[in-house]
C-alpha cells in the first residue's frame, strides 16, 4: 500500500531532534550518495519474514527477546565480542523457551546501534565547550576539537562494522552455531565460574533429552532445532543514515529501510509532528516505539493512527520504559489508552532506562532487584488488565563487565570500577543477563 505525501526524506520538512550538525555540506552529500548505491544490508523477505513472527507474537504465540549493547563502538565488530554476544542471547532464549513453552524471536540490538541521542549537544570540561559524543557513527568520544567534530565519512565506516557483522553472523547461524542440540557450543569462556551454570545446564540438558526423545519416536527431526533464526535492530536515530538506506521494493510497492530489520523511534524523538514519526509512518518494516511515564492517552491515540492506520497485527511495538517506581500506577493507563483507541499492539517491557541511577563517585548504574522487578510487575499488570506482555528489551553484553549492581554475585558500588566499559549506559552483564532469564523462566513456570 502506498503512502500519500511521503518520500524517504519528507522528515526534513519536520522538526528533527537529536542530528548532529555537519559543517561540510558537500561531504555529507558524497557519504549519503556512497549509502545510496551500496547493497541493503537486509533484504525485504527478511523484514516480511519479522513481521509474521511479530504478529505471532501479538496473539500470544511466540515471545520476543530483544537485546544488547546501549551503544556500539566501531571496536565490537571483533568476532570475540559478537560470538559472545550471540552466545548470551541464546542462552537466554533457551531458558526462556523451557520455561514459556513457546517459540522465542531473537532480535539483537547489533550491527547498526551506534548513534545514541544525548541530554545535550554541547559537553563543556575544565572551561572548555564541545560537541557532545554522539556515537562512533558520528563523531569521536575523545574531547578534543578534531574529534568530536562529526563526520561524514563515519557514516561509511558505520555501514561497512555493520555489514561485517552481519555477515558474520549469518556465517554462523547457517552453520549451525545455534543448533538446539548443542547448546554446549554457546558457553562462555568464564561461564563456568556462574552461580548459574548448574540451573542453565539443567535446562538446556533437559531442551536436549527433549528433542532426542520426539525425534527417536518420529524418526524426523524437529523443525528449526539445527538453525536458528535472528533478526536485527537499533533505533533509527539518525535520519540520514536511515533514509540513505531506505528502497523501493517492487515486489510490495512499499518503501523498506534495508539498514535493519526491526528499527525503533527513541522517547526523546517521539514528538508527532516531528520528523523520526513522520520517516517511520512510510516505511514498511515492523516498527517500535519506546513509551515513557509522560505519555498521555490522547498522545498514544494519535501515535497508533499515524503509524498503524490500518491496524496491521505486528507491525508497530510499544516498548514501555517506565521504572519499577512508576510501573504500578503508569501501566495500567497506558493499556487501558491502547484499548480505547480499538487498535491492537505488542507490547514489550524494556525495564533498564526507567532504573538508572548514579552512584556518589558520579558513575551511571543500574540496579539489578529494580530491573528484574519492573519485567516481573510488567508480565503480573498486564495479566491483571486483560493484555498481554509480548517480550523483553535489555541493554546487556556477553562480556564480563561490572556496570550494573545487583545480582547473584551483589555486584556492589565499589564493584563497578572494576571493569566498567561502557561509553554510554549501564548493561546486564552476561551472568545478570541470564539471571533474569532464568528468574522469569521460573516465574512462568510456577
């Protein structure tokens, strides 16, 4: 279905927040150009393919797992760092698998998450004024003058790490690497230390007797049991990126953004009349919306008809992200807003942005009880009103970090020095990540 007065850049005739401004007019002209005429980095039956399971999801079928870094560097595209990714994100599934008895959608926030928007466009230290780092696709996190100019050129660059770690990934999910049968092949090199490897062992041992035991009395194999899906995502921040690597694709007669598959508009650009909601209205991919305390019924009714006039089951997503503080009262509101507009959504609960705090030595964290609390109250309001919680959105990394306190280790304050590396925002650790999996598992199943 075509969209009426609407391009791929129509959002430059919005109001646009958080874009940097490039100085060199003619080299943004050349990057874009040199976007334009390079592959997708998806491909449309890819995105198609999302949407179904989204809707699956929607009617209670499936449950989606969204997860990774805050933000991207340019120095995650190692294989290390993305196999450990991968690895975290399938356990998880697995876990959460047992304990739902239903089918997982795994999406990652990867291979293209690396503008993030900031409270401010200007850092100012020891006297002296800045640009804001804003992403590594942008500009660069040293405070000096050359770096934080943004540039250009960086677009390519961020394109290019995307599409290496696309390619690697595919690489290893088509050869089996998250094959139901062998979840030994995801452990991580430290896991073993984990107050959780027993619980998780049990469980993908269990998963595995599981698929040996149909498969000996079917004589076939289980369907999707050697290869495992896995979609991508990032909140398509920067316009110019995005609309760069937007197609016509005559097959649908829509307009596709080829940069990801499952892109999302940030609370901070979610403004109607701005130009991130007037870009995502005419584009053909599923789409999520991250939706904060401040959201009123009147502005959520108008948010759906705009981006979901014809009330498509998987294509638009509510993440709430609401804080274990605020989930009680504000929840309920917005699930009765949805109701009354007759239009339906999947919802999804992203409790890590509503939890940051900031310790005493200035450090950002997040506590574990309050993240694992908001999904827990989430899945328990939901119930209660008649809805339905479809999945999860976390800020997590398969490595060995110490950002967010809390946890089965009681990661403390003191703790967080230790290994802190993010540039952006606090993640779940790989040992926290599964913890929650396994806390929620357990909750289903009881």
């Amino acid at each position: 279905m075509k969209q009426l007065n609407w391009s791929p850049n129509s959002w430059q005739n919005k109001p646009v927040l958080q874009q940097p401004h490039y100085r060199d007019e003619a080299a943004l002209s050349r990057s874009l150009h040199a976007l334009q005429q390079l592959p997708p980095l998806v491909v449309s039956w890819e995105v198609d393919e999302l949407h179904r399971r989204l809707a699956a999801a929607q009617k209670g079928e499936a449950f989606v797992l969204q997860g990774g870094n805050c933000a991207e560097s340019f120095d995650d595209c190692a294989s290390e760092r993305i196999v450990e990714q991968l690895k975290i994100l399938l356990q998880m599934s697995l876990v959460l698998m047992h304990g739902f008895k239903k089918p997982i959608l795994r999406i990652g926030r990867i291979a293209g998450q690396y503008a993030k928007p900031r409270s401010a466009d200007t850092e100012t230290v020891n006297g002296v004024t800045l640009p804001s780092y804003r992403g590594d696709i942008v500009n660069r996190a040293p405070f000096d003058p050359a770096s934080r100019e943004p540039d250009p050129e960086l677009l390519l660059r961020g394109y290019e790490r995307s599409a290496l770690t696309l390619n690697f990934v595919r690489s290893l999910m088509d050869g089996g690497f998250g094959d139901l049968h062998h979840p030994e092949y995801w452990d991580l090199d430290f896991m073993k230390h984990s107050p959780m490897v027993d619980e998780f062992r049990r469980v993908a041992n269990s998963v595995g007797d599981a698929l040996t035991f149909f498969e000996n009395i079917s004589g076939r194999p289980v369907n999707d049991s050697h290869r495992t899906d896995f979609y991508t995502s990032h909140e398509g921040l920067l316009l110019h990126y995005e609309a760069a690597q937007t197609r016509f694709i005559k097959r649908t007669q829509r307009h596709y953004n080829l940069s990801t598959h499952f892109p999302w508009i940030g609370v901070r650009t979610a403004e109607l009349a701005g130009g991130h909601v007037e870009y995502f209205r005419g584009i053909a991919n599923p789409i999520a919306v991250k939706v904060g305390p401040n959201a009123t019924a009147e502005y959520l009714a108008e948010l759906i008809q705009v981006l979901n006039p014809n009330n498509v089951p998987g294509r638009l997503t509510l993440l709430h992200r609401l804080g274990a503080k605020n989930i009680e009262a504000q929840l309920p509101k917005l699930i009765d807003a949805v109701r009354r507009t007759g239009f339906e959504v999947l919802w999804m609960c992203d409790p890590m942005h509503g939890t940051t705090e900031t310790t005493p030595q200035g450090i950002k964290t997040r506590p574990f009880e309050k993240i694992l609390a908001e999904v827990e109250a989430s899945f328990r309001i939901h119930a209660s009103c008649g809805s339905r919680l479809g999945g999860v959105h976390l800020e997590m990394t398969g490595d060995n970090v110490t950002e967010c306190t809390g946890g089965a280790r009681g990661l403390s304050e003191e703790d967080l020095k230790r290994a802190y590396r993010s540039t952006v925002d606090p993640r779940l650790n790989y040992e926290q990540a599964l913890e929650v999996a396994l806390r929620l598992a357990q909750t289903a199943v009881g």
